[in-house]
C-alpha cells in the first residue's frame, strides 16, 4: 500500500466513525418516515372500513324498520272480520256424499 493509500483509508475509516450516527440517523429518519407513511395507510384503510360496515349497518337497519312499518301497518287492517269478502259468502258450496266402493264384485 502506497502512502496515499494509505491515507485515503485513514481518512476514510475517520469519516466513517464521525459520520456514521449521522447518516445512520438520516437513515432511521427516513425509514421512520416511510413507516409513519405505512401506518396512516394502514390505519385510513381500517377506518375506511369500518365506515362502510357502519353505513351498511344502518342503511339495513333503515329498511328492517320500514319493512316492520309496512307489516305493522298490514297485521292491523287485517283480521278476521274482514279477511273474508262478500264474493267468498255467495259462493256455492257442493256437497258431495262419498260412497265406499266394494272390490268384492
């Protein structure tokens, strides 16, 4: 190894141990950021979700209460009085007597 050799790693092992927590902690900077970045993703997309689930909950919850108003309103206009209408009253009814039939002929 030459002088200058030499010296250039010298120079350069010094710099490394000076400079090493600095571009280390550029580094973890940057990593730190770039997960800060995955962690409001990850987290928008959770809540995101969840929204949805809720909006979905209360638009079914929406029409269970119209369909139970629908029926409520139905079940009460209905009985056993008015079931029946005048047409079903003057129907003819056929009477028709059964005979039992004998296989022994």
């Amino acid at each position: 190894m030459s002088g200058k050799e030499l010296v250039y790693t010298i120079i350069g092992i010094v710099l490394i141990i000076l400079l090493g927590p600095t571009i280390l902690s550029i580094f973890g900077t940057v990593i730190s950021f770039i997960f800060t970045i995955v962690g409001i993703i990850i987290l928008l997309t959770v809540l995101g979700v969840l929204y949805l689930k809720h909006k979905a909950k209360k638009q079914f919850k929406s029409y269970d209460q119209s369909y139970s108003q629908y029926n409520k309103g139905y079940r009460n206009k209905t009985n056993s009085e008015n079931l029946y209408t005048a047409e079903d009253e003057e129907s003819v009814i056929i009477d028709v007597d059964y005979e039992d039939i004998d296989d022994s002929k």
